[in-house]
C-alpha cells in the first residue's frame, strides 16, 4: 500500500496488518497505543505486546461533523463514519470502523489509507 504510516509505533507488523500494544508484567494491565508505565500500578516492566487482529464491536457511534486539524478533509469533501472501541479480549482499542455494524459484531484489523496520504488502522466487519 502507499503513503505513509501515521505513527509507526502503533504497529507490531503491516502485512498483514498488527497493532502493538504493552503488557504489564506485575499486574498484567494490557493497553494500547503502548505506553512504558503502567496505568494501573506504579512498579511495573511494561513488555511489547502483539494484539489480536479480531476482536468484537464494544460499542459505536457516528462521527458526523469533521475532526479538528490534524484531521484533513478528503478533497472529495467530509463523510460521516463509525468509530468506536474494539474489546480484543485484554484491551479495549478506540478505533474507526469500516462499515455499518452493531455491538458485538465480530471485527477484524485492516489498514487505513486517510486523505493526503497517510495510513491509519480501522476495524471492518468479519463476513459471515
Ligand atoms: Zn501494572
């Protein structure tokens, strides 16, 4: 795919696409983006950590005005769309989603060309 890659640290690999996020090693906390202290205690390694691909639709809405900057409005003009957070079982992720869905569908991770160029993730819903 071409363009650039919004922020590489947000991926574990791209082909196929994985996103990384860390792991405490004293609590076992899972977040994303990944961070190097751990939200939920204060003595703590965090370790680089793969995610799961699936996951399921925790809950949705519909973005209908446009972002702020750094946001940029496809030339083609702004679309409402879906963004929500995915629960991949350790963590849940705040991400775009490709496509009508309800709570529950089961998702799977895809990457994202956005306007000018760059390349973001977002989650589109699994073929039955
Ligand atoms: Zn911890």
């Amino acid at each position: 795919m071409e363009g650039t890659v919004v922020d590489e640290t947000l991926f574990a690999q791209f082909d196929p696409p994985v996103l990384a996020g860390s792991g405490c090693s004293a609590c076992a906390v899972v977040v994303f983006p990944a961070t190097s202290r751990c939200p939920s205690c204060a003595d703590s390694v965090m370790e680089h950590r793969a995610l799961p691909i699936r996951g399921t639709v925790w809950t949705w809405t519909s973005q209908s005005f446009a972002p702020k900057p750094p946001y940029e409005v496809p030339e083609s003009g702004f679309e409402p769309f879906v963004v929500g957070y995915i629960d991949l079982g350790s963590v849940l992720v705040e991400s775009r989603i490709l496509g009508p869905v309800v709570i529950g569908d089961e998702v799977e991770l895809r990457l994202l060309p956005l306007a000018g160029g760059d390349i973001s993730f977002a989650f589109e819903k699994v073929a039955e």
